[in-house]
C-alpha cells in the first residue's frame, strides 16, 4: 500500500508587498475616520442650532408671558434665574456632621495622646536595666553569701556535734 502526500506551498508576500498593503488599510482606516470625524461635527453643529432655535422660542415665549427674562447691556434678551434657596441642608444633617467633624477629631488628636500616655504608665513600673558589671557583681555577692551560709551551717554542725560529746562525758563522769 502507497500513500501519497500532497502539499501545498502558498506563497508569502514579500515584506514590501506586506508593508505596502499595511500602509494601504491604514490609509483607508484614516480616511474613514476622517469621515466620521466631519459626521460627528455636522451632528454637533446640527444640534447646537437646533438649541439655539429652542432658546430663542423659549425667549420669545417669555418676554410674551413676564416669565423673568429681562434684557442685558446692548438690548440682547437675557433669562434671569432665581437665587438657590438659602436653606437647601436640614438642620439635622448639619448636627450629624459636627458630630462626625468632633469624632474624627479627637480619634485623630486622643489616639496618639492615649498611646504615648500608656507606654509612660508601663515604663515608669518597670525596673530600670542593669548593667553588665551590675549583674557580675551580684552574681559574686550572691556566690559569696552561698558559701557563708554552707561555713555557717558546718559550724552550728561542730557545735552541735561538741554539745552532745560533753553531755556524754557528764553521764559517763557521773
């Protein structure tokens, strides 16, 4: 049984075939959004006319009914808006806020106070450090107060050990 294998070698576009052909579809991107580019402004010019048109209506329509539109320096139509209310904020959010203002406040100022107040409660009881030669010496004082004490334990020892040797002569003597 034979096979027989087929294979197909496309061609591959040269680098300046493939370079052209980039610069060619970038070309036609630009143009297209170039294009799309002068839809938008005439959109945008549209729009703002047709704005224009509805002011001048509005305008129109006011100065006929006395809806505050007065006329500014040069006889041109200006609308005239109200002053914002004064009291736009109730008088209970302003209190939550103070009290928001005077916690944050003393989180931010009583923290650091409390904090370095507690650290100089904990370092004024505790034992200030000794030194190397300190803790030498006490160690030899300590050394030599053992050795005092087993000496004076031996003594009371002999003492004891005589007490007992002269009540046994009395005894023996009696």
């Amino acid at each position: 049984m034979q096979f027989q294998y087929v294979i197909s070698i496309q061609q591959q576009p040269s680098a300046a075939e493939a370079r052209a052909e980039a610069i060619a579809e970038a070309q036609a991107a630009a143009a297209q959004a170039r294009a799309e580019a002068a839809r938008i402004r005439d959109v945008q010019r549209d729009v703002r006319q047709q704005i224009r048109e509805q002011i001048q209506q509005q305008i129109h329509i006011g100065q006929g009914q006395g809806l505050g539109i007065g006329q500014g320096p040069g006889g041109e139509p200006v609308i005239m808006v109200p002053p914002p209310h004064q009291n736009d904020i109730p008088p209970h959010v302003m209190e939550v806020i103070t009290i928001f203002v005077v916690a944050a406040v003393i989180c931010i100022v009583g923290l650091p106070i409390a904090r370095a107040i507690g650290r100089w409660i904990d370092r004024r009881g505790l034992p200030s450090p000794v030194n190397a030669e300190m803790a030498a010496q006490m160690n030899r004082i300590e050394q030599a107060v053992d050795t005092m004490s087993v000496e004076v334990e031996r003594i009371s020892e002999a003492q004891r050990y005589q007490a007992k040797l002269l009540v046994d002569r009395e005894k023996v003597q009696a």
